[in-house]
C-alpha cells in the first residue's frame, strides 16, 4: 500500500516513538536479569514462570529472585511517557476493522 509522503512520515515517527519505549523497557529488564543473575524457565500451564538465580548458596538465590520478582513488577508496573502522535490517514483508505482495532488510539481520518 502507497500511502502519501506525510502519512508515511508520521507512520515512522510514531513507530520510532515506539520503539524507543519497548527499547528502554527491555533495557532494564535485560539489567535485572544480569544483577540478580536470573534464569527465567518456561511458562506452566497457569501462565506462571519460574525465577531460579545462579547466585552461590540457597539463601542468595532465594534473597536475589525476591528482589528480581519486586522489580521487574516495579517495571512492568511504571508508566512509560504517552506516546501521543497520530497518523492521519486519507478518508479513502481502505483497512480493515481487524487491522485498524489495534492502532485505534493512533490513527485520524483525514
């Protein structure tokens, strides 16, 4: 799909806003894993994961994935900067509601 030269520019300046947040996010999180030497397993059926630490001795493992797991919610728990550009797309566009749904909150027609 051609979209007009503006549009695509806001496209790739709201997909760079993106990225830099997920980036910044996994940045950390990479961060907690090395501190804390955390090996995450598999999740179980529940959608549970298991932290184990490969820190000497039991009490340090114990100690490091209770710390790891107050972070890494800490984490997933901040509010990251809105990212509040929208992309203007022609009013004759044609997308469909499955591919529109998600980026709802991104997109005015023009």
């Amino acid at each position: 799909m051609n979209l007009p030269i503006k549009t695509s520019l806001e496209v790739a300046k709201l997909a760079l806003d993106m990225e830099r947040e997920v980036n910044a996010f996994i940045k950390v999180r990479e961060q907690l894993i090395k501190n804390y030497k955390i090996k995450i397993g598999l999740a179980n059926q529940d959608g549970q994961v298991e932290f184990t630490s490969t820190n000497e001795g039991e009490r340090e493992k114990e100690e490091a994935v209770a710390d790891f797991v107050v972070k890494i919610n800490e984490l997933i728990n901040t509010e990251t900067e809105d990212i509040t550009g929208k992309v203007h797309l022609p009013s004759d566009i044609i997308v469909s509601p499955a591919t529109l749904k998600p980026i709802l909150a991104f997109v005015e027609l023009s």
